[in-house]
C-alpha cells in the first residue's frame, strides 16, 4: 500500500513539475488592429485576423494554461480557455471596445486615443504560479492629417500675390477693485465689489472687434458653472451680469466676490472671439442679451474665517462673429477720487484700504501724543505753586 501510495505521488509531483517548468520565451511581440483586442499565446504559429491587439509569446513546451484580462476571470468574454488535447499550440483573447474595461484615453500631443489593458498569462487554470506573467499592453491610434497637392501646368507664369499678415491683439483678463481703472485683486472676501475687465491690444487702430464668450467658473476640482453662453449673454444676474463694451477691444462688468463652499480657489475660463471689423462702421456690434434670471442656488452662507478667495484666469481665442446694436462710451466710466478709492463708507460698516488703515492708525497715534502731552503740561502746572509754598513755609 506504502508502495502505490510512493508511485501516485511521484506521478502527481512530475505533473506539477512539468506545469510548473513552462515559461515565456523571449519578449512579446505586439500588433494593433482596428476591430477587437486578441492576445496570442504562442508556441510556434502564425495567425491573422481582424484586431486590434495581438500579442504573442513564445513558450518552451505546450501551452496548457490560459490568459485573462486582470481583475475579470469571473467574465467568459474576458479570458481564453485552456486546451483540452496536448497537441494545442497557442490559446487566444479577443476583446472589443465595450469589454472587460479596456482603458481608453485621449491625447492632445500628440493628437490621438490609448487602449490599454493588462492581461495575465497563467501556466496552470487554477492557480498562478511564479512563472505566470502580467503584461501590460498597450495600442495608440494617431489622429492623422493628409494634404492632398495637385500641381497645374500653365502657360505662363502666375501674378505675383503680395500679402501682408496683421498681428493679432494680444488679450489680457484682469480683476480689478472695485471700478476700471483699480488696482488688481488677487485675493478677495465674499461680498467684495470687484471689476471683471477683458482688453485686447494691437497695433492696428479700428481694426479688430472683441467678444467675450464662454465662460466658466470652477473650483479646480471639475465643479462648472457657466457665466456667459457662447453669444456673450449673462446666465445669471447674481453671479455676473451681461457685460459692457466701452471700446472695441474692451469688455467689463462689475460684480460681487462669491466663493464655492469649502473651497478657497476660483478660476475663470473665458473664451474672446477676435474678429476683423466691418468697413465703414463707427462702432463694433456688441451682443443684445436680455436681463439674465436668477439661478438656484444654496442659502448656505459661508463661515466667517473661510470668506477669502484667491482668483485665477485663462482666456481662450477664436473667431466668431458678433451681432447687436450699441455701445457702451468710454465717458460712462466714472474714475473714483483718492477717498473713495481708499475708503468705502456704508451705514453698518467702514472698508479701507491698507492705505487707508495706515493713514488712520498714524492719525490716532499723533492725537494721543498730543494729548498725553497735554495732560503731563497741565499736572505739572498745577503741582509748581505748592512747590513754592512750601519752600516758603521751612523759610
């Protein structure tokens, strides 16, 4: 009985052993397609197909195990089954585009899609083992652009053709305090009055019409609201309303700080549409918008230490054109004096400036000087005669 029992085990140790002791050969090799995923595991064999990924591999004796995608063996369509005859050479994985959650993402430089999964290669079904492998494999399918050329013989040579390119106005976005002409605000407190203000410059006088477009506020986590539609148009009066065009290549508006909820950052990202000015007109056309409605929003307030916002801006190009009927002067903008500029009196409550701070806190300083000064002047006054009295007195 010992005996059988010796021989059985010798038996199944030489099974395993021999399970155990393949291996991938080499490196593998891959191709991309354009229909499914296939994965080839190869002993020695050379097979087509439509596809999308093939890769195959070289083992050093037949291939029995089976290859799936990590983390879906449970899903029939995401892994190859082991053969059932010794005679098998190779075992095969077809994925499509909706299967086993293939990886898809897109690149911008250069222009183009990723697919990508990883596939595990195990020498046995049951288990894996040392010699199993993890590939990662991966497909890029470049965004092509042809030019196509025909060359026209002529008789005689073309017209010369000379052409003169304009420079673009080169367009800034700025957060100003309070009015078009205040100083930049880079970090401001809810309820704060702020001047949103788009300019282009050039060196081309009556020449280019602006339209600010497009625009988005967020907290740099992908929370977007939308402040203007792509015709220029307020989507909310309390947010920001529709926007004034004192110059051709100049668009404002003024508006109150507001803040996400937890969250001490906002960025803007705005779009201008830069187009060439119509012949013979005065004034660029400016968007016609309607009064914008009240979005929804939360009434939760913010707390009173978390009211600070750092701003940020990103301004976008392109051309498009633009349609209305007025204009805004340049005469409308009021230019704020030294004290309002510096000090923003209300019925509850004094604003200032760190200039206007400054100012104050020295004036305090002074007239506590003087009157410190006053009191000592007029206790030492009084205390002299007494002095003199009583030297008189011991006299």
């Amino acid at each position: 009985m010992n005996f059988i029992l010796a021989v059985f085990a010798i038996i199944l140790l030489q099974a395993v052993r021999g399970e155990i002791d393949n291996a991938i050969v080499g490196d593998p090799s891959v191709e991309c397609g354009d229909d499914f995923f296939e994965v080839n595991i190869y002993h020695s064999c050379s097979c087509v197909g439509n596809f999308i990924i093939k890769v195959k591999f070289d083992t050093r004796t037949t291939f029995h195990g089976l290859a799936f995608v990590q983390n879906h063996l449970d899903n029939p369509d995401c892994r190859s089954f082991a053969s059932k005859t010794d005679s098998a050479k190779n075992s095969s994985l077809r994925l499509t585009f909706d299967q086993c959650a293939i990886e898809k993402r897109h690149s911008t430089s250069p222009r183009g899609l990723f697919l990508s999964t990883n596939v595990v290669v195990a020498f046995n079904p049951e288990f894996l083992t040392k010699n199993d492998r993890v590939f990662k494999v991966q497909c890029f399918y470049m965004e092509m652009e042809r030019r196509i050329q025909k060359v026209i013989q002529i008789s005689m040579p073309p017209p010369t053709m000379h052409s003169k390119q304009l420079n673009m106005p080169v367009c800034k976005y700025e957060v100003l305090d309070g009015s078009p002409t205040g100083p930049p605000v880079y970090f401001a407190t809810v309820g704060q009055m702020v001047y949103h203000k788009w300019t282009c410059d050039t060196e081309h006088e009556n020449t280019f019409c602006m339209l600010v477009h497009s625009c988005f506020v967020d907290d740099g986590n992908g929370q977007r609201v939308q402040l203007l539609n792509d015709k220029g148009c307020a989507l909310d009066k309390y947010l920001l309303t529709n926007l004034e065009y004192p110059t051709d290549l100049m668009a404002g508006r003024e508006a109150h700080v507001y803040k996400y909820a937890d969250r001490d950052n906002m960025y803007f990202d705005c779009q201008i549409s830069i187009t060439v000015k119509e012949p013979g007109l005065d004034y660029c056309d400016v968007p016609s918008c309607p009064d914008p409605p009240r979005r929804r929003r939360s009434n939760t307030l913010p707390a009173p230490d978390d009211n600070i916002t750092a701003i940020a801006a990103h301004i976008e190009y392109e051309d498009s054109e633009i349609i209305s009927d007025y204009i805004i002067p340049n005469d409308d903008i009021i230019s704020l004096n030294w004290l309002q500029r510096n000090f923003d009196m209300r019925i509850s409550e004094l604003c200032m400036t760190a200039i206007g701070t400054t100012l104050l806190v020295f004036l305090n300083a002074f007239l506590f000087i003087i009157s410190l000064v006053s009191i000592v002047h007029v206790c030492c006054f009084r205390t002299s005669p007494k002095l003199e009295k009583t030297k008189s007195t011991m006299l």
